[in-house]
C-alpha cells in the first residue's frame, strides 16, 4: 500500500531535472496514469549502493513483460523519515540504446 511507502508529503522526481509529484496522492495519480493496463507485469531486482543517514542510493534493474518487451537501469535517490517511510524519491533512469526513453545516442548525446 502506498500509505506504507511514502510520507504523506512526500516528492517523487521520475527524473533528475523533472519537476516533483507531492504528496502521496499526486504520486498514485501518476502511477496509475504510466501503467500500461491492470495487467502489467514487471521484475525487478535491485541492489542498495549506499546509506548515510536518513538517504540511500539503490541499483534497480526493471523489465516489463513476460517476455520482457521494455527494459532499463535505475539509480534511485531515497531519503527516509524516522518512521521508515520517503519523504524524497529521486529517479535516474537509463535505457538501452534505441529503445523508448532513452537518448537518440545513448544516455550522453553531445
């Protein structure tokens, strides 16, 4: 349940220079708006990277599909209240190239 996820204040940024979602209404509103059917099925593993204090960096690896038809690499940004639950939630996706989302050129196409 998201109210178990999030603080009920809490900023989501899909990508580093995105603008927030606040609040964990707006944060549903977008989940639900970005999913491709009540079907959708996804795996997901991750790895937590590194903590200080109240903010962690985590390793996610996501593909969507059975057969995996969409795929990228994550780099979330969490802090945590003291309850355990985000107040920030910071994106940085990454996918393949010439797959949706990503970069004509890769993640750097200067």
């Amino acid at each position: 349940m998201l109210a178990d996820v999030f603080a009920p204040d809490a900023s989501y940024k899909n990508a580093p220079y995105e603008p927030p979602y606040r609040g964990r209404g707006a944060i549903a509103e977008m989940w639900e708006r970005e999913r491709t059917g009540p079907d959708e099925t996804f795996e997901m593993s991750f790895e937590i990277v590194a903590v200080d204090g109240d903010t962690g960096v985590v390793r996610v690896e996501v593909g969507y599909g059975d057969p995996v038809e969409i795929e990228y690499r994550d780099l979330w940004i969490v802090r945590l209240d003291g309850n355990g639950r985000c107040v920030e939630f910071e994106e940085w996706p990454f996918w393949p190239p010439g797959q949706k989302g990503s970069w004509p050129s890769g993640p750097n196409p200067v």
